[in-house]
C-alpha cells in the first residue's frame, strides 16, 4: 500500500549570507531546489524582506512553499533541519542571524504535537515575516485551531498594526 501524500505549508527565512553570491535570496532558492529532491513543490511565494526580531540587525529574505510528500511530520522536520544544516544553518544563539531556517507551519493532517515539533508552529499567527509570503502560497488554508483561513489571518494582522502618529505640524 503506498503511503499517503501529506501537505506542507513552509516558511523561509535567511539574513545570513554565507558569501557574495549565495545571498539570503539565493540560499531561499537554494533550500526551495532541495526540498524539491523529497517533496512535489506546489507553489512558491515571492520573497519579501522584513527588519528581524529579536538582537539580530540584519533584514530578513523570507518567503514560503507548499509541497506535498509522504513524509510524515517528524521525517519532514528531519529533512528539512538536514537541508538547514547543508546550507550552514548553526544554532548558536535564538534570534540570531541565520543562513537558512525553515520551518513546517501547516500540515494537511491538522495539529501534531511531540516534544520536537508543533504544527501549526506555535506563533505563526502574529508574523507578518509569515503570513504575507503564506497567504501568497495558500490563502484558503485554514487554521486548525481557529478555522480562519490565512487570507483572514493576515488581514486581522494588518488591522492590528498600530498606527503611526504624525508628529505635529508647525503653525
């Protein structure tokens, strides 16, 4: 019996360029080619650029991918902290910068939960890095844990933002 095929909703991220021309863009690229080595690429968000959380100072290339597989979750995390590590991703230190991180956000088998991987990823719901390249890549997908589809989500994000004020004007 052949194994089912799972969906994966993915995010990239990358603020460390590992040299002139494999820049966080490119390492983006890079790591969308190999996943594609194990799982059917669906679709791939363009790549948008946002300022990092956290003590790191470099801009972000984030982005994200739908694919499908047969991996189950725990093989797909391994899979994908193996493609992490050949583009030189070290975990040093949290939030700081890193060549490549790839993270599983949504999966077609609703939530799962083991001591080293939660999907949905716990916080993805409040990052804009996240949901703007996301909702490009699977604007239906619905969250399983408040059914809102990520079209939806993004758009109470951007409503959450607040709003700059104008300095005062000279009289």
């Amino acid at each position: 019996m052949a194994e089912p095929f799972h969906l994966y909703a993915l995010a990239l991220g990358s603020n460390r360029p590992l040299s002139a021309r494999r820049t966080p863009p490119r390492l983006l690229a890079e790591a969308t080619v190999l996943i594609g080595d194990r799982a059917r690429v669906l679709a791939v968000s363009p790549t948008i650029f946002t300022p990092p959380l956290g003590p790191s100072t470099r801009i972000f290339a984030n982005g994200a991918l739908l694919v499908e597989s047969a991996l189950p979750p725990p093989a797909m995390l391994a899979f994908l902290q193996s493609i992490e590590n050949r583009l030189g991703r070290r975990r040093h230190r949290r939030w700081g910068a890193r060549s490549v991180d790839i993270d599983i956000i949504l999966w077609s088998g609703g939530c799962w939960r083991s001591r080293t991987l939660t999907i949905p990823h716990a916080a993805f719901r409040n990052r804009y890095f996240v949901l703007t390249p996301l909702r490009a890549t699977a604007p239906g997908w619905r969250d399983p844990h408040t059914g809102l589809a990520i079209r939806h989500l993004h758009a109470r994000l951007q409503k959450a933002k607040p709003k700059v004020d104008q300095p005062p004007r000279p009289h």
